[in-house]
C-alpha cells in the first residue's frame, strides 16, 4: 500500500490477465493480490465518475459532482448484481454498468463517458466497446435489471484440482469455480494486439488457489500431510479447507480488510 492510504484511486494502472502477475508486489505495481488488483477497476471507476461530472455540466460544481457520483453508484450497483461471475468479471462489471446507462433514467446519456474510462484501462477491449452499441445494450440492460440477484445467489458448481501438489492428504481438492453464464462477449484488453484471451472457469480456479498457498492464505487444519504439507504459519487465514461429504473443499471463512 501506499504510505497515506489503503489504495489509492488515482492511479495509471492498465488491466493485466491477473495470471500473468506474481502473488504480491511493492504499491508501485500491480500483482494479482486482491486488494492490489482492485486498483485497476478502482481507478477506471474514478475516470468513469470524472467523466460523468463532465455529462452532468461543462462548469461543474459541487452540486454536479454529488449528482454524478450519485448515478455512478446506482449504475455500479445495478452492474454488480446483474454481472454473473465468470473470469473475465471486470469486464462484464463494466458492460452491465454501460447497459444499465441505457434505462430511465439516464438513457444513454452517460454511454461514452462510461465506454472511454473502462477502455483506456483496457477493462474493456476496443472490440468489446465497439460491440456495445445503444440499441443493442439498452434492450438487454432492461432484461438484466429484472434478473438481478434480489434472493440470492445459487451457489457456485465447483472445480476439482489436485490436492497434492498442495501438501494435502487427499489427492482432490474441490474450489467454487466463476462458471456462471456470460451476460455480454466482452474481454479485457490484452498487452499485445486485441482482447485478453478469454480463461476457463478450471483454469481460474486453479490460479486463484494457487495464489493463495502461495501467499499462506489457507489454513489446512488436520488435513496438511505431514511431510509434504505446506502450512505458513504467520499470514492471516482468510480460507480454510473442510471436509464435506469425505472430499475436501476450500471455503473462505473472512476478508482480510487490511486491519486484521
């Protein structure tokens, strides 16, 4: 983190496929920590919001900002609930954010101030935005706000990947994979030509969990082996593995928010 604040917004950061990023890194970099990671749609978010205030008054005034803000969040929180969880999660985020932009009852107004921020931190690939078009998205976007999550998630289907690799007793090791169906065909932007290479609900769940024994994360509890085990004593424990039915699944148990 950086030395006055937990994260900060105002950043320069452009999206990486998080699997291509070592587990941490000093504030000055980008790694495929959460927190760290975050700050890649944390500062599009904020460009987005700039953007609006922009759409709201050419002279803005505090009055502007706090309306701007205001639908950024109703926008934000209606593309949280409508975006289904899949690898590619950010940019799905911000294509449900610019189809509920769409609706009553900003009507498209904020479209290409919400399209430049997510682009030039390449959430959004070029081809991506491109696809968006008003029509196109605003008829979708009215049929997502009635899907969204009122009740509740079902829970996730989950993947099965090696436990011992990881030090387990078990030779399987069962993790909720991001498998939901994709709203919108859209990709992140790739550091090369073109969209990111889309990645499988398997593969993203063997990289997240690799992430966190590599960052000590898991508390392995009774099921470590005791020779090939990799317990880290001193991390946080933000993920656990039980024993469900005789198989063994990881399951987060808290967020670490930074303050332990």
């Amino acid at each position: 983190m950086d030395p006055d604040c937990l994260r900060n917004a105002a950043n320069a950061f452009f999206y990486r496929d998080p699997q291509t990023l070592p587990p941490s890194a000093p504030a000055s970099q980008l790694s495929s920590e959460p927190h760290a990671f975050s700050r890649v749609f944390t500062g599009g978010f904020l460009d987005a919001v700039a953007g609006l205030v922009k759409v709201v008054s050419a002279s803005p005034t505090a009055d502007d900002l706090l309306k701007a803000s205001r639908d950024a969040g109703r926008i934000l929180v209606a593309a949280v609930r409508a975006a289904p969880v899949v690898p590619e999660y950010y940019s799905q985020v911000a294509a449900n954010m610019i189809s509920a932009g769409e609706s009553s009852p900003f009507n498209g107004k904020y479209r290409n101030a919400l399209k430049s921020a997510f682009v030039r931190r390449g959430i959004l690939s070029l081809q991506a935005a491109a696809g968006l078009t008003g029509t196109g998205v605003a008829g979708r976007g009215r049929a997502l706000v009635s899907t969204a999550r009122d009740g509740g998630a079902a829970d996730l289907p989950k993947a099965t990947i090696s436990g011992e690799q990881y030090g387990l007793k078990k030779v399987a090791l069962r993790v909720h994979s991001a498998a939901e169906p994709k709203r919108f065909a859209v990709t992140s932007s790739s550091l090369a030509l073109g969209p990111v290479e889309p990645r499988s609900p398997q593969n993203a769940a063997e990289s997240f969990t690799e992430d966190l024994f590599q960052r000590g994360r898991v508390d392995l509890g009774a099921h470590s082996h005791p020779e090939t085990g990799l317990p880290h004593p001193l991390p946080m424990k933000t993920h656990v593995i039980v024993d469900e039915g005789g198989e063994l699944v990881l399951k987060r148990r808290t967020f670490d928010c930074g303050f332990d």
